[in-house]
C-alpha cells in the first residue's frame, strides 16, 4: 500500500465524478449514497497505510534511507545511493560518509549521513519515506515529475483527513437533508478531499501549489454554498481573492526555491540541499519570507486572517472539515514539509525570536481576543482556529516541529467537534448561530451536544488529561521559554501563547454560558438531534479527548512515527532540540487555563463582577479597546473598503480613462489625420491638378466607372465574392505553377 | 520525408474548396450551406487526425511533412509548408475549432442572417488561418496573414454589433498598419542575407551575418506588426472594440486563434530570424507585457459589459505570453505557446458563453444580469468553470502558460537584466490576484444571487441547448485535459522550441 497511496486520493476524486454524473439520479437528497461509502474505503485504506507505516524498518543507514526512494524522482536520493561517484563537491562528501569510510571530519557538510556512519553503519533509526513518480511535462532539458512522498507527517494527515470528511459527510447527510443543492454539496465535499489528500501527498513543490489551489477552490465553493444570499458569495469571494494575495508568496516562494535547488521542485531534494548548506542562506531567507506569505492567507494568520471568519457563511460541517481541521492546517504542512527551508532561512536554532514565531504567537492572542465579542457561535470558534493556528505556527517558529504537528492532531478532533456541536446546536435553534439571542439552556434540552461540546471544550482549554493539554504543552515548553532545553529561546512567544492559553479558556467559558445555561432565549422547540449528528460528535469528543496519549512524556509514539529523521530534515546537530516534559510549564500552564476559565465562569455563572459589568460602556479606554475588536481592528475596512475600493474605483476608472482617451485617442487621431489629408489631397491636388489634366479622357472612363460604383457602394456578398475570386485565381497560379 | 506531401496544402485549403462549392449553390438553400461547411470541417478533423498520427514525434523539433515547391521565381519566393511541434498545437486547435463554430453557427447565426455568406467568410478565413501557421516562407506567410483581415473585417462590419462600421475599419486599418512594417522588414531581411531568400528555415542561419544593430531594426518592425496583432499594449484598443462588436463566432475565433498569428509570429519569424534583435528588445516587450497584465486587469475591472470584459482580459492574458517570449528561454516560450492554446481554448469558451446569454437575455450588461445560476444553471456551472480555468487555476489549462511563464522570468536568458526581470515577476504575480478579481466580481454578479426583476420570469431564458452542448463539450474537455496532462502538449512543443533556442543561441 506504501508505493501505492496515489489510490487514496483518486477514491474521493472519482467519488467526485460519480456524484457529479449519478448523484441527482438517485434522487433528492440521495447523493451522500456515493460519498460515504468512497471515503469510507479511503479511510480504510489510510488505515491500512499507517498500519504499514507503523509497522517500517527502521535502524537503517543514510543509503538504507534512500532505498524506498524512486530512482527518477530524486537527484539527490540517487547520489546518495550510488556513494555519491557522479556528484560535484557537496554531495561527494555526503555520498562518502554514508558509505562509513570517512569518519567524522565532514560534519559540516552532511551531518546526517554522519550521524548515520558514526553509529556504526546504522543503529540509529532513520525514516525511510516512501517516493514514487511519474513523468508530467518537460521543459528543456529538464522533467518535471508527479508523484507521490509518504512519510510519518503524510500518513498522520491522511488519516486526518479522511477520518473527519468521514464523519463530516454522515454528519451531514442529516444536516443539509432536503437541501437544493445537495447534490452539489456533495459532489464538493468529495472534491475537496481529494484535492487535500493530492496536496498532503505532493511529491513537488509544483504539485503542492495545485493542490493548495483546488482546495481553495472547494472551500470557495461550499463558503458560498447559499450564493442566493449576496453575503454569502461575498464572503466565498473574500475567502478566494485573499487567499490569492497569500498565493503570490507562494508562487514567487516555490519559483525561489525552484532555482535555488538547482531548477527542482523536488520536495526531498530541496529539503536535503537545504539542510545540507548547499542552497544560499539568503535565498532561503527570501523564499521562507514569501511562503509566510501564504502561510499568513490559508492558515489564517494575523492579518491576512479576516476572510476565515467570514467564510463560517457556508454549512457548518464544511467550517468543521474544512475551515477548522484540514484545509486551514496546510500552511502548517507546507511549512512542516519544507522544514529545512525555513529552519535554516529563518535561522530558528539558537535564536530568540524571527518572523514566523511572531506572527504565530501574535495570531494566538490576537485572535484569542477577537473571540469575546462575538454573538455568533460559529465566528466565536472560527477566531479560536485563527488562535490555535497560531499556536502551530509559533511551534514551527521556535522549531518545535512535532509539537505543530501533534497539536494539528489534536486540534482537528476537538475542533471539528466543536464546530459539529454548534451545527447541532444551530439545527435545532431554527438555524441561527446567534448565541446571545436564539440559545441559551441548551443543556437539557441536548445533553449529548452538551457533553461533547464540553469535552472539546476542556480540550481546547488544555485542561489535563485531555488531548488539547498535551499538544499545548508541548509548544509551550518547546518555546524554551523556562530555560529549559529547547531549539531556541524563545520568551517572547512563550509569554504570548500562555496569555493566549489563559483567553481561551475564557472565552469558550462564557461560550458554554451563552449556549448552553441560562434560559432558552429563542422562539422555537429546540431538539436533540439524531443518530446521524450524534454520533460523529461523540466520536469527536473521544477522540479530542484521548488523542494526546498519542504522545505522551517518555513513550513519544507520536514522535517517532511522525518525525523524520535523515538527510531531508534538520537534526540535534543543527540545533533541532526535542524539549523534555517540563513540569513547570504544565503547571503554568494548566493555571492559566484554569484561572482564565474561572474568571469568566465567576463572571457570567456566579456574576461576581457585578462592578465589571457594563465597563467598556463607562470607562473611555475600555470602550475604545471593544470598538476595536468589534470592527476586528479595522483590517476589513482596510482591506474592502480602501484597498480593493480604490482598485476597483479610481484606479480602475482612472486607467480605463486614459485607455479611452489617451491611447484610443491617439489611434483616433490618427486615422482622422489621415481622412483629413486624404480630403486636403483630394480637393486640392486631385481635383484641381491632376483631374484638370484628366477631364479631357473623362468621358470615356464614365461607363466604367458606373461598374467600379456597384462595388463600391455595394453588398457585402460582392465584396465577399470579389474576395474569393481573388483567392481562387491565388491558388489557380498555385496549381498552374505546380504543374 | 518527400518534398511531395500534400497533406498540409490539402488540410490548408479544404476550407477553400468548400467555400467555392458553395458559392454556387443559391443562398436560399441553408441546410446545404451549413452541411457543406460542416462536412468540410469534419473533413479537416479527420485529416488532422492523419496528421497527428503521421507526425513523428521524436523528431518534433524538425520540420516534417514538408511540401516545397517554385512559387514566385521572381523573387525567389517558394511555396513551403511544414508542420513541426511549434506549429501543431495552434495549428490543430485552429481545425478543432472549426466544426465546433459551425456547430455553434446552426441555430446561432447573426442578424442579418445570410448563413451561405457567413459560412463562406468563415472558411475563407480558416485557410487563412491554417496556412499561417505551416507557411515556412516569409511571403507565403504573410499572404496567409493577409487573407485573415477580409472575412473578419467583413464579419465583424456585417454581422456585428451597432457601432460594428467604426470597430470593423479600425480592426482593419490598424492591422494593415502593422503589416506593412512587417513586410518591410521581410523585404529588408531578404535583401540583407547573403543569398537572397524567403526561406524560414534557412533564414535563421543566414541572418546571421546581419550587424545587431541591423537586427534591432529589422525586429522593430516586426515587433509592431506582430505587437499589434497579439495585441500588446499600448497597441490593445482595436481589441475591445472589435470583440465586443463581432458576432459570437467572429470573437471565439478571433480570441481563440487569430490573436495567435501576432504571438506565434513573435516566436517563429522574429525570434527565431532574429535571435540579436530578440535580445535587444527583450526588455521592451517584457515591460509592455507587464504593464498589459496589470493595465488589461484594471481595464476589466471598468468594465460594464461582460464581453468587452472578456475582451480586456485577452490584454492581460497575453502579458503573460509575452512575458513567457520575451525571457528567451525555453521555460517563457514553452508557457507561451501553451499559454496560447490554453487561451484560445479557454476565452473562446468565455465569447461562446457570453453569445449563448446574448441570446436569452439580448443584453450583456453586468449589472442588468444575476441569479444565471438559477436560471440556466448549467451555462451558469459552466461559466464558473471557464473563469476559474481563466483565472490560471491548477489543474486547468490556464494555470501552464502562466506559472511558467512568471518562473520563466526569475532566470532569463543570458545578457538579460535579471533585476528587471525579477521585478517584472513580481509584477505580473500580483497580476493573477486581479485577474481572479475581475473575473469573480464577474461570476458573482451574474450567476451568483437571484435574477434581476427585468428578466425573472423571461420565458425565453432556457439552459445549454443540445448544439451547445456539442460545440463546448470538447473544448471543456480539452481545458481539463490539459490542465491534468500538461505534458501532452509539452512534449511535442519543447524539442521545436529547443531547436529554436539552439538555432539562435540563446
């Protein structure tokens, strides 16, 4: 199953183009029939691939790590395993030492293949991804590739993925039941799996771009599922076009490295020449600048995150699959895949600060804030995923890569059912997302929507033992913000993710308040759901809350699995530190969790600040900080209203302005230049000069010249005639010339 | 290879022979007139298909199917056709295109009708067209080139929208301009090469000889004989004018195949002629065709009409092939020559659609249109299909003549500025941005949303009908075809266009 993964995203994609041909076929609301039962099997398949992964050789040398690596797909793989006899200067050294002959002296050059000849030939263990490929196009001289890489963090996602569009597809055959465009949905819902399933097995860095894409696509689609309502297709084009501008980053980011790794979009070959020194520092520089970019758009980092809360106007399992758990996590693959790249670029190890733990830890609490003055359930968690998107971000920032990932993990489940819940909720609440108004004491009325909701809850928070406490906890003592051993440190990020802990335990606090105590506030008969919404929410709520065993202090499965370890990844001898359990970050952090969580429960349960109350409307600072959030920092305004209304008004007008006048006008001019001589030249040279000397012949020419008047003034079909003729007799002397 | 292969001439003037067959029967037999033309059109598919199958394609990169005969002694003018991996692809979708615009025509002929004289201009034009892309003489080319210019002036002056006089003698006028620089040039080339010839496949190695200095000027004429048919900017304004009044038929062939001549010129005869020139210029045209990405992108963004929106949009795409060419290396050229076919594919479906909502709506007013999607939702769907494949979306045809095409510009050819470049890049990047603007503002406002009062009951507002569906059908087919298999038109362009780059060192 390893070489054959391709398998997993044609399923979905095939599952596309049945719905698409057969889904209203089958009848109204039948489509699903065709979904679930596809992904079903991918996800059986993606089992049975992370079984087979689980169960690899490990203990292999630098050449042993290659071997599962096809010939074709990879320049570098090649000199490795062939020792290296064909290469330049670089690689020669590498090719040597995993061969074992030459000791420790080159460390500089491949310290992993070092690493692997120094233990004797290959006690430790290295992972041994699994490439295979396939020619796409040429271009000179070079070819371009499709393919597919699996390694631990492809078989983590593919499960993921096809785990949670599983659940989302049961999930909403109940909730968009009857709906006009069921079909439709459907056929998107496969679409998108696919499409993220290509992008999270990309071979290249080309092949990533086009599954970066047609997710994007998908999540266009399903935002503006209900595009009858202009809000709604606003926010889908909102959600593409800002992604666009994040595309940009992306595009000049693969071009940078595409040169850079000597004309490649290998994925392990750029990975390996970064990580070797063999690829400019600042060209990685450059180029992890620009992936940021993109990280900043899809992954919905500050502050080109405003389309993602936005984009909670499609269906709720669409926010769940795709808004919450899987599209919006693949900046964070990008930045896991390309790791060297930004690693080096960024010059992580050792240091206290760079770009991308700054975004990522400003994202944290930035977003953390934005989420008290929401009404909207939804838009509530959306600002929590912008938030917990910056906690992965900030672990890859300070070079905690695993712990990105671990926490990608977790918060897909606990996310997802978070999101699954407020559908439940909002199914039942005639619809409305609106906490504030249309909910209130739901707890008895939908206790199983109420325990799970709870649960993801405490997870989110990071509450021990649940999943969300370990994933969290990890990132935070990754930042080495204690002084304990860790890549970097990184204080700064460390204090950000801990305020950003504390809110959200706050805000999902008096989430719970509004939703779920008090009294009913709508005017409908609210309901718990059936079978179909419930079960994958307690599935979810499960998972949210044991997932984090998966990588738990001292037995590190998760690491082991999911880590890569050789030539294509940075090692403990660049810097790359794995930070210990700390006792004292948990503890900091667990307080924090708690003493946000209570505070808000003391406010809106015991309503103990009674003094508090009302503040924002007495005090003139706190007043100005609210009207801050509630405009979300004014980045909207900015963003619709100066920057895309100037495009799209003066600039544009202005531009069109002087198409119509200034060029237009000099083409114009020029052809009326030319009447205005011909005139001058007829009146005055013809008819006066050259006509004086010839009206003594005129009368002979007057007959013709009635004939010459019937093409002129005549009928097209003449003038079509007149033309053919002038063709035929072409190709007459053409033949007659031939012979 | 026999200098006595007929396939080319007989592919090329087919349509010919058609239109004269119909010249004589009586106009008031239509059936017959549109079965002729779609007999002859079929029979052009069917040879297409010989020749795909005789092509040999190992040898891409070298002229095959030659036919080389005495044409005009007295200026040792010969009647060359050749077909290699830069022609074909143009060249086949030029006769794929065909039978799709017949197809389209049979219940979609223009005011004021006439379907034997629309017919007839358009296989005349077809000859036209197809000649010009396997005509290995400079004369025999440009005679090709020329005989374009009537059908379509005549299209567009008849069948044409209400401002169709002005938009018809200025597509014309402006076109001739252009040529006759070009013509100068050729006629300069053949006096300045050591034995004087009209050869294109000797050219290359003859001029040579010709001073750099020489060159640039020779390019210079080229360069706005070819600039003004691709159009580049500032050359453009023919463009919206003729498309937004030329009937659907004229516009998709117009946008699909004919603004082609100008780029495949650019590539084949100046170029590849005049490799120094190229090199001088280069800088010029990369300029101009970035500030046409973002010039035509804002000048969408302006638009009221959808079609003169469209129009605007073929400013910006072909930018991005000009941008490709003007690299000089084989990343530009192969994205632009795919850039052109995925072009005529993609905004010919655009002009079809825009003609099919002509048609029931009789307006194409944006913000009178709305709620397609309700209304006719399958011209809707697919309307949303062709502007995200428009808009470069991976996985569609689009997405390989841009990408490449912006890649190509980081590391252009040697002797290039590369600052220049690399800020042109940048540039024509945040290019796509807009046209993903453009061209979602578009959608949204007219398939997204309920429809308009004015049109809400319309009864004359019905979904893709069956002819439709048969002349789109392989166009969508071929836009995703390409876009999954990108190699499939790859590989048969790049040998041809490393035989070009090698022919001129480059």
């Amino acid at each position: 199953m390893l070489d054959k993964v391709w398998i997993i995203p044609a399923l979905p994609a095939l599952g596309f183009l049945l719905t698409l041909c057969f889904g209203k076929r089958l009848g109204p609301s039948r489509a699903h029939f065709i979904g679930i039962p596809i992904v079903g099997v991918a996800f059986v398949l993606a089992l049975v691939t992370a079984g087979q992964w689980m169960a690899r050789d490990g203990a292999l040398d630098e050449r042993g790590a290659v071997s599962d690596i096809q010939q074709s797909c990879s320049r570098e793989a090649t000199t490795i395993s062939s020792g290296g006899a064909a290469a330049g200067d670089g690689t020669a050294n590498e090719g040597s030492t995993a061969e074992g002959g030459t000791g420790g002296d080159v460390v500089s050059a491949a310290p992993e293949a070092t690493r692997a000849a120094e233990s004797g030939g290959g006690t430790e263990e290295l992972t041994r991804p699994v490439i295979r490929c396939l020619s796409w196009w040429h271009s000179g001289p070079l070819q371009f590739d499709i393919g597919t890489q699996l390694d631990g963090m492809a078989v983590l996602l593919l499960v993921v993925v096809t785990t949670i569009s599983l659940l989302v597809h049961v999930y909403s055959s109940d909730y968009v039941n009857g709906d006009r465009r069921y079909t439709h949905y459907f056929a998107f819902l496969s679409l998108f799996t696919a499409s993220m399933l290509f992008f999270v097995l990309a071979e290249n860095t080309l092949q990533m771009m086009v599954g970066w894409e047609l997710v994007g696509v998908c999540s266009f689609a399903l935002i503006g599922h209900w595009w009858e309502e202009k809000p709604n297709s606003d926010a889908a084009l909102k959600a593409f076009l800002t992604n666009r501008v994040g595309d940009v980053g992306l595009m000049i980011g693969v071009i940078v490295l595409f040169f850079a790794a000597g004309q490649n979009f290998s994925i392990y070959d750029i990975n390996v020449m970064a990580n070797n020194g063999r690829i400019n520092h600042t060209l990685l520089l450059v180029s992890s600048c620009c992936l940021i970019a993109a990280v900043m758009s899809k992954s919905g980092q500050f502050i080109l995150h405003t389309w993602l809360p936005d984009a909670m106007a499609g269906p709720t399992p669409v926010s769940a699959l795709i808004h919450a758990a899987t599209m919006v996590v693949a900046g964070i693959y990008m930045v896991g895949r390309l790791y060297p790249v930004f690693f080096h670029g960024l010059s992580i190890a050792g240091s206290s600060i760079n770009l991308l733990a700054v975004v990522g830890s400003v994202t944290a609490v930035f977003g953390a804030l934005l989420a008290f003055v929401q009404k909207d359930i939804k838009k509530v968690l959306a600002y929590s995923t912008v938030s917990q998107l910056g906690f992965m971000v900030t672990a890859l920032g300070v070079g905690a890569w695993t712990a990105a990932l671990f926490h990608l993990f977790t918060h897909a489940f606990f996310k997802a059912g978070l999101f699954l819940g407020a559908g439940s909720l909002s199914h039942s609440c005639g619809h409305s997302f609106d906490m504030v108004e249309d909910m209130g004491g739901m707890r008895k009325v939908m206790p199983r929507t109420f325990w799970t909701f709870v649960v993801g809850t405490l997870s989110l928070a990071g509450i021990f033992p649940l999943a969300g406490f370990w994933s969290k906890d990890e990132i935070l003592a990754g930042t080495g913000g204690l002084g304990n051993a860790a890549t970097g440190s990184y204080y700064f990020a460390f204090i950000m993710l801990l305020v950003a802990a504390a809110f959200t335990a706050a805000y999902m606090t008096r989430t719970i308040w509004y939703a779920f105590y008090g009294e009913y506030r709508g005017h409908g008969h609210p309901h718990e759901n059936g079978s179909r919404i419930t079960v994958p929410l307690v599935i979810l709520a499960v998972l949210g809350a044991i997932a984090g065993f998966a990588n738990l202090p001292g037995v590190l499965t998760f690491e082991h699995l999911v880590e890569p370890v050789g030539a294509y990844f940075p090692g403990h001898e660049q810097g790359l530190v794995h930070a210990d359990f700390n006792l004292a970050v948990a503890i900091l952090s667990t307080l924090a969790a708690v003493g946000g969580g209570l505070f808000s429960y003391l406010y809106y349960f015991r309503r103990s600040f009674k003094p508090l109350e009302g503040f924002s409307g007495r005090n003139r600072v706190a007043h100005a900080g609210k009207t801050l959030l509630e405009n979300k920092y004014y980045l909207d305004k900015l963003y619709t209203d100066i920057i895309v209304g100037s495009i799209k008004k003066p600039i544009a007008a202005a531009a069109y302005w002087v198409n119509q006048h200034v060029i237009d006008g000099v083409v114009n001019g020029a052809g009326k230049g030319a009447v205005v001589a011909g005139k001058f030249v007829y009146e005055k040279v013809d008819q006066l000069l050259v006509d004086g000397a010839v009206n003594g012949v005129g009368s002979v020419a007057e007959s013709s010249g009635g004939e010459l008047r019937r093409f002129q003034t005549g009928h097209v079909q003449q003038y079509a005639a007149l033309f053919f003729a002038a063709a035929a007799l072409l190709c007459g002397v053409f033949v007659l010339i031939l012979g | 290879m026999t200098t006595n292969n007929w396939l080319l001439p007989t592919i090329t003037f087919l349509p010919l022979l058609a239109a004269a067959i119909m010249m004589v029967i009586p106009k008031g037999e239509e059936q017959l007139h549109k079965l002729i033309a779609l007999a002859a059109s079929l029979g052009g598919v069917v040879l297409g298909v010989v020749l795909l199958v005789r092509f040999d394609y190992s040898q891409a990169g070298v002229p095959q199917m030659v036919t080389d005969k005495s044409w005009i002694k007295l200026i040792n003018s010969r009647f060359i056709m050749t077909m290699d991996g830069l022609s074909m692809p143009l060249f086949i979708l030029t006769l794929a295109l065909l039978p799709l615009v017949v197809i389209y025509s049979w219940d979609h002929i223009p005011s004021p009708g006439n379907p034997k004289a629309f017919l007839m201009l358009i296989l005349v034009l077809q000859t036209g067209l197809l000649g010009s892309f396997v005509a290995e003489d400079l004369i025999l080319f440009f005679v090709f080139f020329e005989v374009v210019l009537l059908p379509m002036y005549f299209m567009i002056g008849v069948w044409g929208g209400e401002q169709r006089q002005y938009a018809s003698i200025k597509f014309f006028l402006y076109t001739l301009f252009g040529s006759a620089l070009m013509i100068l040039s050729f006629l300069a080339l053949y006096f300045l090469v050591p034995t004087p010839t009209f050869d294109m496949r000797a050219l290359p190695e003859l001029a040579k000889g010709i001073s750099t200095g020489t060159q640039v000027l020779l390019f210079g004429g080229m360069f706005v004989g070819f600039g003004i048919k691709v159009p580049m900017f500032p050359f453009h304004t023919w463009l919206p004018d003729a498309h937004t009044q030329a009937p659907t038929q004229g516009s998709v062939i117009l946008a699909a195949v004919m603004l082609k001549l100008g780029t495949y010129g650019f590539v084949r005869i100046a170029v590849g002629i005049l490799p120094e020139g190229a090199r001088k210029w280069a800088p010029v045209i990369a300029v101009l065709a970035v500030i046409g990405i973002i010039y035509g992108a804002l000048g969408c963004l302006a638009q009221t009409d959808m079609k003169r929106l469209i129009a605007f949009s073929s400013v910006a795409h072909m930018g991005f092939v000009m941008l490709g060419v003007s690299t000089l290396t084989h990343y530009g050229i192969n994205a632009a020559m795919f850039g052109m076919v995925a072009h005529g594919l993609i905004t010919g479906m655009l002009f079809f659609i825009a003609g099919s909502i002509k048609d029931r709506f009789h307006t194409l007013e944006i913000r009178r249109l709305g709620g397609l999607l309700i209304q006719a939702p399958r011209l809707g769907w697919i309307l949303g299909f062709c502007t995200m494949a428009s808009l470069g979306l991976p996985g569609l045809a689009g997405f390989w003549g841009e990408f490449p095409a912006i890649l190509s510009a980081y590391q252009p050819s040697d002797g290039l500025n590369v600052a220049l470049f690399r800020t042109l890049m940048v540039i024509a990047a945040f290019g796509t941005v807009l046209a993903a603007g453009y061209l979602l503002w578009l959608f949204q406002r007219t398939a997204f949303g309920t429809p308009t009062e004015e049109f809400a009951d319309d009864p004359h507002i019905h979904d893709v009908t069956l002819h439709e569906w048969v002349a789109w059908v392989p166009m969508l087919g071929a836009i995703v075809l390409f876009g999954i298999l990108p190699g499939l038109m790859f590989n048969v362009l790049n040998p041809a266009v490393e035989a070009l780059l090698r022919a001129g060192n480059l």
